[in-house]
C-alpha cells in the first residue's frame, strides 16, 4: 500500500467544506445550495458531480490509492492525478476548448477540480447505440496534433522539451500499458479472458512468432521513442461528446493520467483501434450502411485532420532544422506506428485485461464473430503496418475479414 | 552567469586542505607529502593531478561555471559534473576497468574525485603520433554494449530505466551537442572555420539539401531516442590508453558529462567518425601501410566486439519480450544509425567549433586534402547510411575518396 493511503478521501458530505477550503473553486459554485453525486465507478477514482442552485456546476476528481481488480488488491500511487493535471495543464495551452475546462489540482488529497461535463456522452456509448457524430474523429486528430506539437521539440525551444519530458515521467502507469496491451495478451496469463468460441483465432495469434515480435518492436518504441507528451489511453471512452451539437464535431478529451513522452502515433492509433471495435460491432448487429460507411471513414477523417493541424502549426515551429521535408517524412513513420498500435489497441481489448462494451454486450454468436473480425484485421495491421499506406486501407481490411468470415 | 559562480574554486595550494576535510580521499593519499599539478586546459574544468611520496596518486577535477571560447564568454552550469559522476556511477557496475576508479563526488563544490591516469596517453595523440594500439577499438565496443545493458531496458526493470532516463536529463550539454554537431556546420556561422583551400567543399555540403535533411532527422532522433545513458561525446580524446600494454586493449573512458538518454549509435558513431579523422591524416602523412590497414579495421573491431558482449548478455536481459530476432533487428537499427552519426561527428570536426589535432597539426597541403578527404567521405556516410552494410564499407569509402582526390 502507498504511503499515501492515510489522505483524507472525499465523500458526498465532505465536497461541499473541501469546496469552501479552496477560494478558486469556492468562486465557482455556491456551496450552500449545492447538491453532489459520486458517479466514479469506485475502482480507480471518486467522481464527484456538483451542481448549485442557480445550475453552476463543477467536477471533482479524487484518485484512490488503489485499483481492486479481478479479485486482487492492486495497490496504485495516486501521484497518477498530477499526470492527469500535466496532461490538462498542456491542454491549456494547446487546446483549451477540447478539454474540460480545469480549475487546479490538489497535489495533497489528489483531486482535479474541473468542468462538469455531465450533460456531455461518451463516445463509445454514443458509438455503441448507433449514433453518428460528424466530426469527432477529425477533432481528435487535431487534438493529437496541437498536444504534440505544443509539447515536443516542434513547438518548444529544445531544453524546455528535454526537461519537460523528465518532468512527465510516469512509470507506474505506463507499466500498465506496458504489460496489459503490449505483453499479457501475447501470453498464457492469469488477465486473460475471452469467448471459448474464439480459443482457437486466440492461440494462432500468440504462435504468431513475427506478430509477437513486431509487437515487442513497437512495445521498445512505446517505452523509448520521447516524441511528445502523448495522452498515452486516448481510447472512444476517454472522449466525450454532445448529442445536441453532433454535426460541429464538439468533443472533449478526459483521464489523460496516462500521458508520458512517448510516439505520437500511440494516440493515433488508440483511436484507430478502438475505431475497428465499434465497426465490427456495427458489422455484427447490421447497422444501416449509413453508419457503417460513416465508421469506414473515421481513420481517414483522424489522420487527415491531424495532418492538417500540423502542417498549419509547422510554419511556427521552434527548429529551423525542422525542414517541410522533415515534417513529410516524420509524418509517414507516425502513420506506419499507428497502423501497429492500432492493432495492438484493438487485440487487448479482446485478449486482456479491460474489455470494451463495443464487443462485451454483444449476444453471443455476434460476440464471438465481431471478436474474430477483430483479431484477424489487428493482427494483419500489426504485421502489414509498414506496407499500409493509407487509412482507407484499415477499415477496408476488416470488410474483407467480416466477408471471410461471413455468418 | 550561473548562481553557482560563487562556490569556492581550487587551487594547487588548496588541494591538500580540501582532500583532508573529505574522509573517504583523505584515505587514499598523505596529504602531508602531496605534490599537486594542475593539468586542466582551464576552459571548462580545473584537473588537478595529486601524489604522495609514497607514489599514491589521486585526481580531483572540478567544473568552471563557464566556458571561455571563442573570444566570447559561455556560461554553462558546473552541475555538469553531476552527470559525469552519473556516468562514472553506472560505469562502476556495468564495465569497472574501462573507467577511472571513482571516489566520490562532490555536489557542493563539483569536484569528482578519480583514479590518476597520468600514467595513460590520450588516445588520439597515440593516433596522431602513429602508434598502433590493438584491442582498444574493440574494448570502446565492449564499453558501449555494457554501459547500454546496464543502463536501458534491456538490463533494468522498465520503471528502474523510466526514472533513470529522467533523472538523467542533460538539457544544457545536449544543447551544444545539437548546436555544434549537427546545426552550425550546415549554416554560415560564427563558429564555424576552416582552411579557405576547402571552402568550395564546405560549400557543397551545405548547400545539399537532402544531406541537410538527413542530419535534422539524425539530430531529432538524438533529441529524442531514449535507448540508454549513453556517454555523449566518444571521441579518440575521451579514451586513455597504455603504451606498455598495447596489445591488450588496455582503455579507460574519460569525461562522460555529456552523458543521457539517447541512441546508442550516437556513441558508435562517434568513433567511427574519429576513426575517419585518424584514418585521413595517416593517408596525409603516408603512414606505413601497417598502420593504415590497422586504423581501417577499427570500424569493423569497435562494431563486432559491441555485437559479441551484446548477444553475451542478452541471456540475462530483464525483458522477455525482448527476444533474439529483437536483438538483431535492433543492431541492424543501431548500426545505420552509428554510420550517419559518425559522419556529423567527422564533420563538425572540419567545419565548426572544436577542432582535432589530427587535423589541424598537419602542414597546410596535407591539412586542405585530409579535410577535404573527411568531409566528402562523412557526407557519403550520411547520404547512403541506410545502404552501407557492413564495417568494412566505411574506411573503404574513405580510401576511395581519398583515391578521387589524389595530390
């Protein structure tokens, strides 16, 4: 257990005097009339949703000293929340309308203090139930690309980006990834799970010795290659969209704990991987061709607006020797490490540790087919990731997946 | 100017006082019948060389806050020589004998105090003087792979290796590392000189744009590639070699405060690239063909003797995921990076600040071909790095060039 694990945790009673405590969050609500909901899932953090008489409201985030999972005390620093405060803090600067608005960070009692997004929906329950919100994928990929440039090299004279990198270290979490994307799944492991009806497209891909050591390759990138500070979980249930404003492509990006110095095409590719799992539910329950085809394009609309936003940041960039031919060529390396840890993305989610609601709440005979569609495009992604040259191809190789496997 | 400015510096006649009031130095020497030289050049670092009647020796070397060069004051923190105890400290369990012995290091005053070597020469005045000293290339290769296990992934548990990476943040020495190796040379510069019999080279080089190109992406992989702690400035002047013991490889590595996370090509490489130096003053001087044919093999030595102790400790590599096709695909990696950084290494050499005796003592004919030899073979290093596949291939470029150009 951390040495932390004396702080005082917050409770529904407790919010309110915590508010007043603080004079920056006091200006916000009015304590007195305020009412609070815990609505955190209790593993990993509280969630405290504030909302006072006259509708001002505000969100608390208090992270917990533990995680308790598949039945075992798995006991985490909460020092987790001052990553997630860098990774707002940066966000303030980069790309302020695409994060909750953040009113500060208690580094004693670990609470981020920000905007209350409870009117707001995440993305993959929107996905989930068949929604099209035009835009989002495009305003994730300039997302990815304003953080990237902001904190890397690009945009920063080159000591601050060296010390700004030391400074967002982040082991504990990045451990995670480490072992349930990249390891556990490749493995016989105790974290595993998944329907019996797929054992066998499961045991191919962990005999897979190039697909296993094309994953190690991109395992050494992740833990070595200090590109930018990267949101390092940025999965559909890490965005939260609005229903109301579904054609501006509004959306904000949450629970950026994980974020560290590593490839810019991590969080590309989380966002591909994670584009594939809504398809193949989409393709399992026969959603009308008009989400479908919207889904099939996803990839595209991510990659082409993070382009885009680079190409529009690169003229202000820090390094002359950061020539346009530079940025072309630096470009075509992320695109080809998203292609890989898109792969990677999507296999632990079928694999591992963490499943998605995407898959889970599918009837079985739909479960186990959209899970083989998944396995077989990642693993062709994580193996074909240099010879994919675009990102119509992606999507186009789980089409023709679901048709060798048709029903 | 630093805040630092202030600590006390060192003389002859302070040395005996200083090393009585540290225990752990005042054990080692009598300071009672100390003699002290001081044999630093005074630019960066006072070295003080200390011994006692009984022959016991001892060196104390403390850092300047500036650097005086070029006619300009150069502030630069003394906390540099916390990254040169750094190196020394894990050179201490990775690979002992190829480093000083080391005493300890003092924070308050940036003193370091060392094993004497006075008794050893620096390698590139053995180089320069025509000597043939066997083993040490491959003994520099050994040094590479062993301060590399020990100190990345492949050694360390992978938090141990996130938080020593941060910790070992080099920001202010980087910075002259990204200037002067791979950003002046390439632009009309202040720093820059070099003999006006060249200048029609120099020209050339910086006017090719893809050379220009492949140096940014070389030097962004240097900002950002984290594989290991490396040294940072491995030239034949950081490496100390015995005469009476020539054919055994005798070397120790000296002045490691440009050490940091980075590729570990970029210690290869700046061997090679002084393997060139060395290699295009015996063409100059028409040293015996014994010799030339000894300094064309060091790529070769340096490569295969880093490849050898490598694949030796890969067995007991902390990651299982790292597996043997890993490793070689790796080396492949680390090998074409070593070839276009050993031609930046050579040629800031030529072109910007910090010259080398290997060079710059040759009679002025002898000095514009050598140069003119060096810069035209690193160029071809840099251009072709991804196709040059073996050692051998590297000097044989240089004989070649060295042919073109024939006096």
């Amino acid at each position: 257990m951390s040495s932390h694990a004396s702080y005082e945790v917050l409770t529904v009673a407790t919010v309110p005097t915590y508010i007043r405590s603080r004079p920056a969050l006091a200006r916000l609500v009015d304590t007195a009339t305020l009412s609070v909901r815990e609505v955190g899932d209790g593993n990993l953090n509280l969630v405290f949703v504030c909302r006072d008489a006259k509708g001002r409201g505000l969100c608390l985030k208090q992270a917990l000293p533990y995680v308790r999972i598949v039945g075992e005390s798995w006991p985490l620093t909460p020092a987790r929340s001052a990553a997630e405060a860098r990774s707002l803090d940066a966000a303030l600067s980069a790309c302020p309308e695409l994060v909750p608005g953040f009113h500060g960070f208690d580094p004693k009692r670990f609470v981020i203090a920000m905007e209350n997004l409870s009117e707001w929906t995440v993305w993959r329950a929107a996905l989930n139930a068949g929604e099209i919100h035009r835009g989002v994928a495009g305003t994730m990929g300039e997302y990815v690309a304003r953080m990237c440039f902001a904190t890397s090299l690009f945009g920063l004279q080159p000591e601050a980006a060296h010390l700004r990198a030391a400074e967002a270290v982040n082991p504990e979490l990045c451990r995670i990834t480490e072992d349930v994307v990249f390891t556990e799944p490749y493995l016989e492991h105790e974290h595993n799970s998944y329907a019996s009806g797929i054992a066998s497209e499961v045991e191919r891909l962990q005999r897979d010795e190039r697909l296993v050591a094309e994953v190690g390759a991109l395992k050494y990138r992740f833990m070595t290659d200090g590109q930018a500070l990267i949101h390092g979980d940025l999965h559909t249930g890490s965005i939260m969209v609005r229903r109301e404003e579904a054609d501006r492509g509004s959306a904000k990006v949450i629970d950026g704990e994980f974020c560290f110095y590593g490839p810019v095409g991590f969080d590309l590719g989380a966002l591909a991987g994670n584009y594939l799992l809504a398809y193949a539910r989409g393709l399992a329950l026969r959603r009308p061709a008009g989400f479908l085809s919207w889904v099939e394009g996803l990839p595209r609309e991510t990659w082409d607006a993070f382009c885009a936003a680079l190409r529009a940041l690169w003229p202000s960039r820090a390094e002359r020797f950061l020539s346009d031919g530079f940025l072309e060529s630096w470009l075509e390396g992320v695109w080809h490490d998203a292609v890989g840890y898109a792969g990677c993305k999507a296999i632990r989610r079928i694999i591992g540790l963490a499943k998605v609601s995407d898959i889970q709440t599918l009837p079985p005979e739909e479960h186990r087919w959209a899970a083989a569609v998944v396995l077989r495009t990642a693993s062709r992604w994580i193996a074909e990731r240099n010879a994919i040259g675009t990102p119509d191809g992606l999507l186009a190789i789980a089409r023709e997946t679901a048709m060798d496997l048709e029903r």
